[in-house]
C-alpha cells in the first residue's frame, strides 16, 4: 500500500479507517471467487483521438484499446518481460535473433484466425511506416521479420540491440490485423475509431463527448476470461466533476490526473477507497526542468548547476503536488535498473548555488531568462512561480510566460524557450525515449520531446551508442552508470522529481494494478467483488 | 416599410455579417500560435519533419493564407466545412452528432428563464405596493442568482443533489448501459437535463426578472393604462393586454441577444456535467488547434446568434408594427 503521497498522522488514521471500512465491507460482501458479471465504469479523460495506440501513443489511447488490442509480451512490476500474444521467447547468445511463440487458437474480433503473419505484417510493414522512431532503429540495427512456421515469428538484426523486448510491449505496439489493415492509409484506416483485436473486450460503441463502451469477447483466447461484461469509459472534461461521480461510485476508478492534487486526500478516505502508487513502473515519469543550453547563461554548465541547487525539490514534491512523488536521482529513473544509486547528487543548497554562480564569473543579472510554462495544469504553473523566486533570489531576472498547450507544443520544438518544465515516462530501457533528449542526432525542430535542449557531447553520444549495442550485463550496466555521470554533470536536463501516479479505487474492483503498466492492461482478470451500483 | 422588403434587407445584412464572422474568424484562429501538425504528431510520438510536412499538406496549411481562406469560403459556399483530420471525420457529421444537445440544453435552459422569469418579474411588479415583501423577496433572490458564477453554482448543485441527497445524475446525458425506451428514456434524458438546465438558466432569470419587473413598472405608469382603466376595463385585461405586451418589447430584445450568450454559457455548463454539446466540441478543438472544426463550430454559433437575432427583430416588429417601418419617430 501507497502511501508516501498522504502525509501527517491526521491523513494516516484517515487511511487506516478507510482500509479498515473496505475491508469490513468486501468481507460483509465479498464473492468466495473471482465472480463473472458486472460493468465497470471508467473514466476517459481526455478523450482519445483514436482507438488504436499503435498509432496514438496518448495515454488515453491507451487506456481504452489495451483491452481491445494486445502486444506480443507485457511487463511485470520489476519490468521482466510476460507473455501475451507470445506465448514464449528466446534470444540466441549473440543477441542477433529473437523467436517468438505464439498463443494458439487465437482469432481476431471479426472471426479471422491470428497468425504470424499479422506479426510479421506488424513489425514489417505497419510500425516501419507509422513509427518513426522504430523504423529508425530497425534500420540502424538490421531488424527484419519472418515466419518460419504459422505460429513462430523470428527477429534478425545485424548487430545486437539490447532493448528490444521493451519495444514489443503491449503498451506501445500492439499488434495489428493484417486483413484489416494490408494495402490501407494506416492512418486514415476505418478501424482506428472501430478497432478489431484479440483482446477480452470488443469495441461496441463510441459516442463521443459522452462515452465509448466494450463488451466481453465470447471468444476470448483465455478460457474462463474475461470475467467483467462490460466496460465504460465516460468522457467528464472537469476534475470536479470526476471526484463527484467517483464519490458516487458512478465511475469507480480514477488514474492519477484525473483528479486535482489536492482533492487526492479527502478522496482516497472515502470508505471503501483503495489508494496505490502501483502499476506505473514501466512508465517510470520523470519530471523535468528542461534548458536551453544555446541560451546565456544558461550554455555554462557551472549556472545549470546552480539553478539546481538551488531548487528544494523535496519542497516541490511536499507542497506543489501534495507528496506524489519523490526527489529525481538522476537522469534515468530510480525505479528502474538503469540508474546508477552512486550518482552525486544536487541536494538542496542556497550556499553552494551562489558559489557556483561565483565561480562561473557570469553575472546572471544580465540576461533576462524566459521560463515557459505550458498549460499542464495548477501544479505546474505553481511550480514555474516557486522556480521563479527561487532563482530571482539568487540574482537572476526571470519571465514567466504562460501559454496554452498547443502554443506550448510549438514554441518548445522551435527552441523558443529559456527555461521549462516537462516530463518523460522512461517506457524500460532509457534509450528508447530518454536517448532523444539528449543525442546530437536527435536536435531537431518536430518535437517537444527531441534534444530541444541543444545539448552536445561526443562522450554521451558514443556512450548512447555503447549501450544499444552492448547485451545487457555488467559492461552495459557500467556503461549506462557512466553515461549517467556525464548527463548529471553536464545538466542539459535538470531532474525535479520522480512522478508517482496515485490511482484511487473502489474496493469492489479486483486484480486492477498487477503489471507494470496496470491501467492500459487488458483487465481480463478484473472482476467486480460486489456490482457497482 | 413593407414586410417583406423589411425581411429581405435583414436577411441581407445577416448574411453579410456570417461572412465577416467567417473571414475574421478564419484569420484570428489563424494568427493564434501552434501547430495543429506538431500537436498530432506529437500524440502519435513522431518527429520526422517529412510527417509534419505531410500532415501540413494534407490540410491545406502549405498553401498561402489567402489561398487557404479562398477555399474555405468556396468550400463553406458549397455547404462543405471541410475534415477533422485528429477526429477522422467531417466537420459536418461531427457538428450534427452533438449539436442536438446544446440545442436541448439552451432550449430547455431559454425557456425556463424567459417563461419563469416573465413570470416572477410580472408577479413582482404586482406585488410592488401590496406586498411589498414579495416584491422584495423575488429581487433581491434574483440579485443573489445573477451574481453567483454559474460553474461554481453547477458544482453546488451536483455536491447537494447527486453526491449528497443522490436524487439526479452527475454528470451526462443519459444512464449508458441500461436500454432504455419510451417514457423511461425520456424521464432520463430529463433526469439528467435537470441540473445543466437550471445552471445555465439561473443566471438569465435573474435578469428577466429585473428586466420585466422595471418594463411592467414603467408601462404601469404611463398615460395609455390611465385611458385604459377610465375606460373601464378589467384590471388583467389591462395587465396582459396592454402593460404586458408593451413592457415585453425590451424583454424579447434581451431574449435575442441571450440566445448568444447561451451558447457561451452552454460551454462551462457543458465541461460541468460531462454535456455532450458542442460548446465542448469547440473548447477540444481549439486546444487541438483543429482549424477546420474550430471554425465549423464558429460558423454555426454565428448562424444560431444571427438567426436568433433576426428572429428577434421580426417578433419585435409584430409586437409593434411601427419598428422599422419609418413611423416610430
């Protein structure tokens, strides 16, 4: 159980009597086994652009198609690769060939038989053409695809990319129906709105502004499974109005966002509320102060360690987002294996701030610094004001400039910015996403999550490339701890906290949080312990 | 002036003003930063410049601005707004699915406040010299509505009679998953109507109130209600036949431009309750910078306020023929 995010012994008994009443609830009413029946009611928040996250990484993509469309393999909590759609796998020594199994007796939503084609259709022909990052990868290392037999999909590269398995996950790529799919504008696919998978839920209806509903899959390939009938997911745009339907049990579970931080508290002592920080590990969000290193002062790295410094991260966490997370470490994510728990690190310290700045013999009087704040909600514009005294307090001269969203998008991947603030999920291995905030390949004008920073260095660039190529073992764990002593010296990125996402739940929702990634998962064990009203 | 001429240069000038509000529209949401490529691109967590390249032709972003504006006029002239390229589908079909409900919406909340608020502001001005606690009691209640924010009072509403008393929904427009008909359908739809219509209403009866409460009080006083009652009529035929539909005049006036504002009023009500209008549609769409949409849902508004209006002018003129006719002065 959480519970770093409900602090003070007030909060505590508050918990306590709210565990306590859940459990006296189940018990009054609980099912002996996991019982079949029932519709759950979720909340979509926003509303997805598309059904199909194989094409729309957003989150609320996700949340919905997890459980109509399904990946080769997910990820349990310590991120160890689980079966899926592959049934099993192995890798040969030299890290240059990947065989899949695949599950049998699986069939698409329409009827139609999965085989290894889709596979071979997915990672050969769809992702190549959607995803860039991928295409980019699979060229860089060699990838192809084929099917030796109907149920077997073999990967072959040319030179060993150790976080492959991470980019097959569920989360990001599931697979695609070939028949569905072959010989159509991907993007402009019919199916994207309606999709057809293999998962436990079919796509019934979507009405949008109001809500999308799946039904059970009959035919689903787990026999026995799924045990809910239905499931809604309600389009409500206000955080109020969420916490009022949650209280109500209308809906009965709310992700991390979708209520205000600080209605967090009095909602998870409601009785019969269950609180977790669980089921986000693959995700791992990192929160950020991204800086424009091409900008004055900003380009002397002895500044972008002051500035550091000079932040009390711990304060942030405490009081701008109401304890959900914890002090960054580092680079990389301290939840996951590739962090290095020796980095130095930059503890809160006004007197070692000034000094630096004194050492680095620039005058940041001088130059007025611009932090961007884009529309990320309260906390954060709280955030970009709290980082605003800090710094004025050590001399600088700093604008906020608040702008909207898709202003933000902009200006941001046009480098128009000194200062902001912006958050990654790492997604396992951090060369698959964190790479892009750093390498000098990768400081390009289409992206808010590119090297917008403009941040150079052939040390981390080849250490970027070590690790890719290196199987994983201790010279790639080596290799990942030196390249994170450089990025923490060098600060293009400085790490403000280490996002947790609280989840808040109604006691009756069973087996909710039990992957890495647990609210995109396909919920085919989630059943209802009691019917929600 | 004859009525139908009349009509035919208000029809003119409503025309010319959608136009303007098209053009102005058009480049306003066009001068307004972000990139509606960038935005989609980035949900679909690509950076490839080629992408954005494409997205931007595709939608017709690559071409001069004046080029753009052309053909979307030609287009809007051809009854065609064009796509939603991050809805995947026609500005069209996507007003039409949502369109329904804001029109319930302000229709139910339009009726309420006029009707009831006609009402309260008569009963007020009556009760001026008898009662003049009641007077008093209407007023100042009017007063406390109009000035309390409508979102803050919507969450009020939802608190005391969803959450706390549970007697209506919170939020939507019907109870998804049950398969309702007939009756019990329609008593779901109002169940849910109940609470989004008396927020959006609430702050236009206050000013019904105030506005039909003061026309009723000076058309008491005027010199043709003294004719009417020497004359010996009946005191209601009086109230109704004559006071009434003078002191109506300003009343309908306001109701013209109070359809406008409902449609932005509808928009906060709507993100409230989870509404499935089009106030919503428009809020979605200027985040995502979706320009087709964002001004689909302009065009539309515009036409409903214009329409209301000319509606509006045309009422006022069969209450007293003498509005643009030449002769009022």
């Amino acid at each position: 159980m959480p519970i770093k995010l409900f602090k003070g012994p007030r909060a505590a008994r508050q918990i306590v009597a709210a565990l306590a009443a859940s459990v006296l609830l189940s018990v009054g009413s609980a099912y002996a086994d996991p019982h079949a029946g029932g519709t759950l009611n979720l909340v979509s928040q926003p509303e997805p652009p598309s059904l199909m996250h194989g094409l729309v990484t957003h989150v609320s993509t996700q949340y919905v198609s997890g459980k109509v469309l399904q990946g080769l393999l997910t990820f349990d909590t310590n991120l160890k690769p689980q079966p899926v759609l592959a049934k099993s796998w192995s890798a040969s020594p030299d890290g240059l060939t990947y065989t899949f199994e695949l599950q049998d007796g699986v069939r698409w939503h329409d009827g139609q038989p999965f085989t290894a084609d889709d596979v071979v259709f997915s990672f050969q022909t769809f992702y190549p053409e959607t995803d860039v990052r991928l295409a980019g990868i699979f060229k860089e290392f060699g990838v192809s695809v084929d099917s030796p037999k109907p149920l077997e999909v073999v990967f072959h590269l040319k030179k060993p990319f150790a976080p492959l398995l991470y980019s097959l996950g569920n989360g990001l790529r599931p697979i695609a129906p070939k028949h569905l799919y072959a010989g159509t504008d991907f993007r402009t696919n019919p199916y994207n709105l309606k999709p057809i998978g293999t998962g436990p839920f079919v796509f019934k209806e979507w009405k949008r502004g109001s809500y999308i509903k799946l039904v059970k899959n009959p035919d689903y390939w787990k026999k026995g499974l799924p045990y809910l009938d239905e499931i809604v997911f309600h389009v409500i745009p206000d955080a109020s109005s969420r916490a009022a339907a949650f209280e109500r049990n209308d809906v009965q579970v709310l992700r991390s966002g979708d209520a205000d931080y600080s209605d967090l508290q009095r909602l998870s002592a409601l009785p019969g509320v269950v609180a977790s920080e669980k089921g986000y590990e693959l995700y791992a969000g990192l929160a950020f102060l991204q800086i424009n290193v091409r900008k004055p002062p900003l380009d002397n790295v002895k500044i972008r360690q002051a500035i550091l410094y000079a932040l009390n991260r711990q304060f942030i966490i405490d009081n701008i987002f109401f304890g959900a997370g914890k002090v960054g470490q580092g680079p990389f994510s301290s939840s996951t294996p590739f962090h290095d728990p020796k980095l130095p690190q930059y503890t809160f310290d006004l007197a070692k701030a000034k000094a630096l700045i004194a050492e680095s013999g620039v005058d940041v009087s001088k130059t007025r610094i611009r932090l961007l704040n884009g529309e990320k909600g309260g906390a954060w514009e709280r955030l970009a004001e709290y980082t605003k005294q800090s710094l004025q307090g050590l001399g600088f001269k700093v604008d906020v400039v608040t702008s909207d969203a898709a202003t933000w998008v902009q200006r941001v991947s046009n480098w128009d910015f000194d200062l902001t603030y912006n958050f990654i999920f790492q997604i396992g291995d951090p060369y698959l996403t964190n790479s892009y905030l750093y390498r000098t390949d990768t400081i390009v004008k289409t992206s808010p999550f590119a090297n917008v920073s403009g941040y150079q260095n052939p040390v981390a660039d080849a250490l970027w490339d070590k690790v890719a190529n290196t199987p994983d073992g201790p010279a790639r764990t080596q290799a990942y701890s030196e390249l994170e002593n450089v990025l923490n010296t060098d600060l293009p990125l400085a790490p403000i906290f280490e996002m947790s996402f609280p989840t808040l739940y109604h006691s009756q929702v069973k087996n909710l949080l039990q992957t890495a990634t647990s609210l995109n998962e396909s919920y085919d064990n989630v059943y209802l312990d009691t019917p929600a009203p | 002036m004859n009525g139908l001429i009349y009509l035919g240069l208000r029809l003119g000038r409503a025309a010319a003003v959608i136009v303007g509000v098209l053009v102005l529209s058009f480049l306003l949401v066009r001068m307004a930063p972000g990139d509606p490529a960038l935005l989609m691109a980035g949900e679909a967590g690509i950076d490839d410049a080629q992408y954005i390249a494409r997205l931007h032709h595709d939608m017709g972003l690559d071409r001069p601005l004046p080029a753009q504006l052309l053909t979307y006029l030609n287009q809007v002239a051809h009854l065609d707004l064009g796509y939603s390229y991050r809805n995947q589908a026609t500005v069209w079909s996507l007003i039409a699915e949502r369109l329904p409900a804001t029109l319930l919406l302000m229709g139910s909340a339009f009726v309420l406040s006029s009707v009831l608020g006609v009402a309260l502001g008569v009963i007020a001005a009556r009760s001026q010299r008898r009662h003049g606690w009641l007077d008093k009691l209407i007023s100042q209640g009017a007063l406390l509505l109009y000035a309390t924010p409508s979102f803050w009072l919507a969450l009020l509403l939802i608190l005391l009679f969803s959450v706390v008393l549970d007697w209506l929904p919170a939020f939507g427009m019907e109870t998804v998953g049950q398969d309702l008909h007939g009756w019990a359908r329609l008593t779901d739809y109002a169940a849910h109507l109940l609470l989004p219509c008396l927020s959006l209403s609430f702050l236009f009866l206050a000013l019904y109130i105030h506005l039909t409460r003061a026309a009723m009080l000076e058309a008491m006083g005027q010199e043709y209600v003294k004719t009417a009652r020497a004359k010996g009529l009946k005191p209601s035929r009086i109230l109704y036949g004559h006071v009434l539909r003078n002191a109506l005049l300003p009343v309908v006036t306001f109701a013209g431009l109070q359809l406008g504002q409902l449609a932005s009023g509808a928009l906060l009500i709507e993100v409230v309750y989870a509404w499935p209008g089009i106030g919503r549609l428009l809020y979605d769409a200027l985040s995502e910078r979706d320009y087709a949409l964002l001004l689909g849902v302009f065009l539309v508004i515009s036409l409903l306020v214009v329409g209301f209006n000319l509606l509006t002018d045309l009422i006022c003129r069969w209450l007293d023929p003498r509005i643009g006719s030449g002769r009022q002065h």
